[in-house]
C-alpha cells in the first residue's frame, strides 16, 4: 500500500514538474542571467563554441525551429500584425528541449493581452517541441529575433 502511494505521488509530481513554464520575460524571470551563462554554453560563437563545427547545421535547425513556432503561434490564432522585434535567450538541455526561453519586446511593441497571450502559447509549444539537434552539454542561443506573421 505504502508503494503504491509513493509511486502515485511520484507521478503527480512528475506531471506537475512538467507543467512548470519554460518561457519567461527578462523582467518576470527571477535567477540571474549571468547564473545561466555558467551552466550553458553557446551553441555558436568561436571555437569553445558547442556547434563550432556544425554552425551552418545549427542555424538551419534554429530556423526551422523559430519557423514552426510562427506555425504553432498562428495554428492557435496568434497574429503579430507588423515585423515585431524581440530579444531572446534560450537555454537547451543536451537532448534538445528548451530548459529557458527568456525574452524581451520593446516596451510599447505588444499591448498587455497580446503578450500574456505570446507567453502562454510560447509555453505550449515548448512543452510538445524539441530542438532539432542533439549536444554532448547544455547550450545557450541568444540574439535578436523578428517576428512576423506566417503565410
């Protein structure tokens, strides 16, 4: 009996760690930025670099990775109306799934409602999506992003 709670609770919490959200503004995350620079290192950017011999392999993985969030975003009736820039860092685990996405829109680019919304479908897609290459470590990505409606 006593196992068979553990193993529920186990469950329940496991599911619940699950749910926890992956993406956040810079303002709204909590831990330091410079904590996260430490335990991640850059996908690209010189020779310590993780993709240093793959970048042209990362940045069409990236791409097609920013591609089908425009997809996920506009599947779920999310439109951005006019080019909206953005300042991104992701952080991804060896395997690919995306640990942090903290960013941040120019204050005045997305009222209120629309960047609740950007958040939590943000969210969704992190949750069913991996990144479509694979690390020996953690790696970091971060840089400018312009978002604009899919066709």
């Amino acid at each position: 009996m006593r196992s068979t709670i553990l193993l529920l609770v186990g469950v329940l919490t496991s599911g619940e760690a699950l749910a926890q959200p992956r993406a956040w503004t810079f303002n709204a995350y909590g831990p330091s930025r410079v904590q996260l620079a430490g335990l991640y290192r850059p996908a690209l950017g010189g020779d310590s670099a993780v993709f240093a011999e793959r970048d042209e392999e990362f940045i069409a993985a990236w791409q097609q990775f920013m591609t089908m969030l425009g997809t996920s975003l506009k599947e779920n009736g999310f439109t951005w109306g006019a080019p909206t820039r953005c300042m991104a860092l992701v952080y991804f685990d060896a395997c690919g799934s995306v640990d942090r996405f903290l960013y941040s829109f120019r204050e005045g680019t997305l009222d209120p409602a629309k960047a609740e919304r950007f958040g939590i479908l943000l969210n969704a897609f992190l949750e069913q999506h991996v990144f479509p290459l694979k690390a020996m470590e953690p790696f970091s990505q971060c840089g400018p992003l312009v978002f604009h409606d899919a066709p």
